[in-house]
C-alpha cells in the first residue's frame, strides 16, 4: 500500500462509525432499522450494477447504512424506549463498570443488568445509589446484587435506583464467569509472590494482569501523570510480550528466521494466552486483534502495516459491539496506539542520542497528544506533565512487565528475581507519586467540533506533505467554531457588573446549570440546577476564581450525580463546601442535607461554621420543573427561582414580605401580581415572561435583564 492511496481499513473504519453517530443522534426505531436495511442492501446493489464505475460509492453508502442498522439492534440508539416496569422490580444483578464514593452514598454505574421479577436484561447503563458498607468494598468489573429498592426513576432514558442494600455475587454470564475465576487465579498468584510487599503486589497485579480491583487514589495518581495506559492491559503490553519473547528467541536467531511462520504461530498463542489470563478485556482484544492481523499476514506472505492492523481491529470490534466507540477505554486505547505508530512512522528519529531514548519520546509525545481531546471530551482535564512522566515511568513499566512474563513461564525462580521486581516497582510506583504532585492541571471541555479541530492539527504536523489536505477542514470547522460559541453571543462576565450592588450581589449566568451567585463579603453561594455539560460552569468558575473567596455549591436538582468532573471545580477554584439536593424538611440546619467537599483540617466543625453566616437561606420548593430559594438578610427577604407561577408561589411557607423576586423564567399573571403586591414586593427581576396576562401596571417594579448575563440597576 503506497502512502498517497486511502487505506481500505481506515475508510471503512470511519464510514461504519459515522453511521454508529448518526444513529445515536437521530435514533431510528428498531421496526424500522431491518426493513431499511434490505431495502438499501437490494437498491444499492442494483445501483452498483448498473453504474459499474461508481460502484465503490455505493459500497461506501452501503458502510454507512450497517452502522446505523448495527447501532440500532444494540443498545447505541440512546432515545429508544427501554422496557421498564418499576413497580415489578425487586431486585437488579449486574456487572460494575464505574464506582464512585460520595460521603456515605455509594454511587455505582452497572451494565449488563438484569431487573428480577420483571424479566429485563439491558446493555445500557443503570446508576445505582445505595449507602456505603465499609464491609464490603466494590471494585469495576465486581458483580452485585441490589435489592432493598426504594424507587426507580428513569430520567432521558437513563435509570436511576436508589436502594438500601447491596451484596457481592459470582458473575452471572459465562464470560463474567471465566474473568472471574481469572482474577482469582491471579491474585493467588500475586499473594503467594509478594508475601511482605502488599503496595508492590497491587502495583504489579494492576501492570501485568490489568485488575480493576484500584483504589480511587492509585487511578487518580496515574491519571495525572499520563501512565494510566499502563493499567490498561492493552497493545503496549502486548508489545512487551513480542518483544520479550523475542529477546528469549535471540540465541537462535537463525532458526527463528528460517521457520518464522512455526515462531510466529507461537507468539500469536503467547498474545490469546496472556489475553485470556488478563480476562479478554476490551481494550486487550483490540490489542490482540491487531497483533494477530499483523502475524497472520506474516504466515501467510500478504504484509500489511501496523496503521492498518488498527483500523480493521477497531473495525471488528464497532462490528461486534458499536457501544464500544463512546466507551472512554476504548477511545484511550485506540488512540494511543494510533498515535505512537503515526509518530514513530512519521516523525523523524532524533540522531544525536540513543535509539531506545529517541523511541520513548516519540511514543510519549504520540501517546500524550493523541489521547488529549478524549481526556478533555470526557472529563474536562488534561495533565501536561504526563509527557515528561512517560519519558521516566515508561521505561521503568517496561521492566516490570517483563519480569512479570519471566515470573508467568518460570515461577520457581522467583526467589531470585522477587527483590528486583519489587524494587522496580515500588520505585515506578514513587516517581508515579512524584510526578502527580507536582503535574499542573488544563480544565476545559472543547466539545465534539473543537476535538475534530485538535485532531486536524496534529495530522497537519505529523503528515507535514499533506498539511493542505487537513488545514481547508480545520479552518472551515475553526470559523464554524468560533460563530456558534462567539458571534451574538453575550459579553463575558465580569466582577464588576451585577444586578444588586448591595451587602451582597445576586449574578445570573445565561445557562440552564447556574441558576445564580450569590456573594457576600467574605464568600460566594453558587446555586445550580438542572443536569447539564461542565462547560457550561465556565463562567460561574471564572467569576468565583476572580473574587478569591471561599464557595459553596448547592445542587437543586433531585437527580442531579454532581456532575462527573468534580475534580474540576475542586482545582478552578477553592470550595467549602459542595452540598447535594438540600431540602429543608430533612436537616435541622436549614435543609443542607449532604455535604461533598470540604477543607482537609476540621471538616464538621469547619462546615457548621461555615453555614452559621448563612441561616437566612433555604430551599423552600424544589418540583420537578423549579427550584425557589428564600434568602434573607437583615433587612429584607428575597426570592430566587428557576421557573415561577401562581401555582407554586400558593405552596410557598409563609415568609417575611419578598422584597425583591429574582427569576429566570417567569409566567405573570393577575393573580401572581396580586400574591406579589400583598406580600409587598419592591422588585421582580426576569430574564424572560414565559406568558403574561397582566393588563394593567402593577405598583411593584418590574426589572428584565437584558441579553447580557449581567445588567447593572
């Protein structure tokens, strides 16, 4: 294959996963999806008859039609109906795939569930909120089962359960099964290894047998140094593998080149074993998949380069499951490895120092800019320091993969080679720590467009040739880009615009998320509602980080999973304390019922203090559709809502006279001017009348905030 022709691999790639998006985003009905199907399977190939010269257009037509067709009979088409029975429920098994701990609530996110006594089994995510046992630690990858259900609720097709008990259990499929008995098998192993060194043994097990079984603080330190691709047993392990095999076939060399097809038979059942023992995970069948194309085609005299092994691994896999290309791993996996073949092909080798160096800071900078969008895509971070970590810790995983095959063939010797290995390990695992420390953090979350844009421009620089054929997209998506998030768009905010400049400033944010801030002299009240993007925040972050004060977040919203990069307020700003769902009939402290984040030093006592100022604030309605807050001060009591009608202001505690009403979406009508003007309202204040029925003026000021976030009065 010559470098200027398309490779058939990547477009078919990228055809079939455009059809996987566009399902996901139009969601056809399933009825629909088989009948469609044969229709353009018959029409397309009459066409391709007909119009022989066109016919690879037609072939591409019909690449894109699988991946719709595919995508619908999973679980991919997102808007389709899952069938739920809430009330039938009385249990729920399946497998964890993330794991999160939030005070005493535990939150688990399983798939592969089954609903008991409704007879239900979805693919899909379920999130499971249940109270946290100290007794009984859940890892990713664990099965449980969760009964004691409270409710189930299912919000844009995604179910949440809330339930008082959950309970480990063998997995439940064959598949569940056989990594089950895996991992079991070894941590034997690793125990019996590592008797006195229990940091080395996790450390070990998670590099060469990719166990799940992590801590939150071990993932959060290689996430942060831009390693975590090493617990992911995946092509760079398998990499390791060939190449320490293959060191072990030096001596005969010679034999090993004459009957390479017999050697090369042998690596690819060393690659099916160690994917076995490592429980045929994801990332390590894509892994294996590509290493067996690229040996196959050895055996068989037919060479295909290490990019195509790529694209028709990642093609087999969107085959056999389309859910895979929106899983974080997989996207972590398959662009690492794109990145360090594309960079070590394509990027010159830097004469003057060593080769093996030269490889490493190529693989590092391939693996560092290619997973960069999905880390930003996903969790709104990104760690520059992981391109200075891989040049130290990569070298040192390497070692300790290797000598963690030598201990798989050759167990018996492992009282000569346990001191190093464990030496080497406890040493990756400090440099690790090290590094994390001291890494600096990027916070932003660019978007689908801005990631393609990124994408772009590192081909630009890698395919440096052919820069023009990248450079007319990007500027085009570039201009594009700039118009949706810019063009007649508002001003940005800044501190010195605000609506009531008083003991304190009231800020309303042009988003669905921040319903306000609130700043006093010495702190800032963040509400938030309704379940939306981080992006959105960015405002409301850079406000607060302007001021330099302390923050508290309230989450309004019932559902609301306080958003999954937590991490990202923690290091914009410095926050107290972030408070879930506060209610006031559940808390003798105003209705603060959860508290998230606090200071390191004195948490309760800190929290109490901090809330003491504040007493005059509580949630005094919190539907389905708005949330209202009452706010008094020493002088007057205020109102804050989302939504606001006559209907809620009826249901509304009785309160001191609301001097001043602020909300977002308002429907005035005569009888909510009348409720307004008897409790001697001075001031309503809206960014928008949903309907008005008030015919005459009322003696209450009416202020409307203008197209900008902020308007002075």
């Amino acid at each position: 294959m010559t470098e200027s022709k398309p490779s058939a691999a990547w477009i078919f790639l990228t055809i079939f996963a455009s059809g996987i998006i566009t399902q996901k985003f139009i969601s056809i009905p399933e009825s629909y999806l088989f009948p469609l199907f044969v229709f353009s399977a018959v029409f397309l190939l009459f066409l391709s008859i007909k119009f022989a010269r066109i016919s690879n257009w037609f072939a591409l037509i019909f690449i894109f039609i699988t991946g719709i067709f595919c995508a619908g009979k999973t679980d991919i088409g997102y808007e389709k109906q899952i069938p739920f029975f809430p009330d039938k429920v009385i249990s729920i098994t399946g497998e964890v795939v993330d794991v999160k701990e939030r005070g005493s609530v535990l939150v688990l996110t399983i798939g592969n569930t089954s609903f008991f006594n409704g007879k239900i089994w979805i693919k899909s995510g379920v999130i499971v909120k249940t109270s946290l046992s100290q007794n009984k630690q859940v890892y990713e990858s664990d099965w449980v089962l969760i009964d004691g259900i409270k409710s189930i609720k299912k919000e844009r097709n995604q179910i949440f359960v809330y339930a008082r008990h959950y309970k480990i259990i063998e997995p439940q499929s064959y598949y569940g099964r056989f990594r089950y008995k895996t991992q079991v098998f070894t941590e034997n192993i690793t125990r019996r290894w590592f008797r006195y060194h229990g940091q080395a043994a996790s450390i070990f097990q998670m590099m060469v047998f990719g166990n799940s079984r992590q801590s939150p603080d071990v993932k959060d330190v290689f996430i942060r140094t831009g390693t975590y691709h090493l617990l992911i047993v995946s092509g760079i392990h398998l990499g390791y593998l060939l190449i320490f095999l293959r060191i072990l076939a030096f001596p005969i060399r010679k034999f090993e080149q004459v009957h390479y097809k017999i050697f090369n038979l042998l690596y690819l059942a060393a690659v099916i074993f160690y994917s076995a023992v490592t429980g045929f995970n994801t990332p390590v069948i894509r892994a294996a998949l590509m290493f067996g194309i690229y040996l196959f085609s050895e055996i068989i005299e037919r060479p295909i380069s290490s990019i195509d092994c790529i694209g028709w691994a990642g093609s087999v896999i969107l085959f056999s499951n389309p859910f895979n290309l929106f899983d974080m791993g997989f996207q972590l996996s398959f662009t690492a490895t794109t990145g360090i073949v594309l960079t070590m092909k394509y990027i010159p080798v830097i004469k003057k120092i060593p080769s093996w160096i030269d490889s490493t800071i190529r693989t590092s900078i391939g693996a560092q800019f290619f997973t960069m969008p999905v880390l930003l895509g996903n969790i709104g971070t990104f760690y520059p320091a992981g391109f200075i970590a891989n040049l130290f810790l990569v070298p040192f995983g390497g070692i300790v993969v290797g000598l963690g095959f030598i201990f798989l063939i050759v167990g018996f010797l492992r009282q000569i080679f346990i001191l190093p290995l464990v030496k080497f390990t406890e040493f990756f695992w400090i440099g690790a720590k090290i590094f994390s420390i001291a890494s600096p953090t990027i916070c932003w979350t660019p978007g689908i467009l801005m990631a393609i844009i990124i994408y772009l421009l590192i081909f630009m620089i890698i395919f440096r040739n052919k820069w023009k054929f990248f450079a007319l997209p990007a500027i085009f998506l570039t201009i594009f880009w700039l118009g949706l998030n810019f063009i007649g768009k508002p001003p940005a905010v800044k501190q010195s615009s605000c609506i009531v400049k008083d003991n304190e400033s009231i800020i309303f944010f042009p988003c669905n998320k921040v319903l306000c801030l609130i700043e006093k002299k010495d702190f800032t009240i963040a509400l938030l509602s309704m379940k939306e993007d981080i992006s959105t925040l960015t405002p409301a972050i850079e406000e607060i980080k302007s001021t330099g004060k302390d923050a508290i977040f309230m989450f309004v919203d019932y559902s609301h999973d306080i958003f999954e990069p937590l991490s990202i307020i923690v290091t914009q700003i410095k926050p107290v304390a972030i408070i879930d769902n506060p209610d006031i009939r559940k808390h003798p402290a105003y209705g603060y019922r959860k508290c998230f984040v606090l200071g390191k030093m004195n948490i309760k006592q800190k929290f109490w203090n901090f809330l003491s100022p504040f007493e005059g604030i509580r949630v005094v309605y919190n539907g389905k559709n708005s949330v209202v807050i009452e706010y008094k001060t020493k002088d007057k009591t205020s109102i804050i809502s989302t939504y606001l009608n006559s209907k809620i202001f009826e249901v509304l505690p009785f309160s001191p006279k609301y001097h001043t009403i602020y909300a977002t979406d308002i429907a005035l009508s005569k009888k909510l001017a009348g409720y307004l003007e008897e409790y001697g309202t001075e001031k309503l204040i809206y960014k928008k009348i949903v309907y008005n029925t008030v015919d005459t003026p009322c003696d209450f000021k009416i202020i409307k905030i203008k197209n900008n976030p902020i308007s002075d009065h």
